[in-house]
C-alpha cells in the first residue's frame, strides 16, 4: 500500500468560529475534523456550507482575520 500526505500552511480563520481555516492557496478546511469544505453555489450566490448555515463570500471576507501568531514567553 503506498500513501501520500500533502502539507497546507493555513493563513485565515473565521472570527468566533476559529475551526474552520483558509490556506495560502485559497482552500478552506474543517481542521477539527480535517475535511476540506467546497466552494458551492445556492440560489446564484457563491459560498461555503458552514455547519448548517450557507455564507456568501461576501459575507466571509467581511468576518476573516489572520490567524495570530504565539507569542513565546520566556517563562
């Protein structure tokens, strides 16, 4: 059996629901079940299928934030 394994680097989060991410090259995955999520159409709106609510895209990019970066303490 031969495997392969692909790395993301993950760049944006939705504010207040922090699981589901963006990577660098604009896919959006569920990182608390590792799924990524597809881009869909409903109704001539394009968007994404977050829980059981649909979000347009231009009502993400108004709730989108870089991913904070951790601080190291020196303690």
């Amino acid at each position: 059996m031969q495997t392969i394994s692909v790395t993301y680097d993950l760049k944006w989060q939705i504010k207040g629901n922090e699981k589901y991410k963006w990577t660098s090259c604009k896919k959006l995955f569920n990182t608390q079940t590792g799924r990524q999520i597809k881009k869909t159409m409903n109704c001539r709106s394009v968007g994404y299928w977050i829980g059981k609510q649909f979000i347009t895209l231009d009502n993400l990019r108004a709730n989108l934030e870089l991913i904070p970066k951790k601080e190291l303490t020196p303690f």
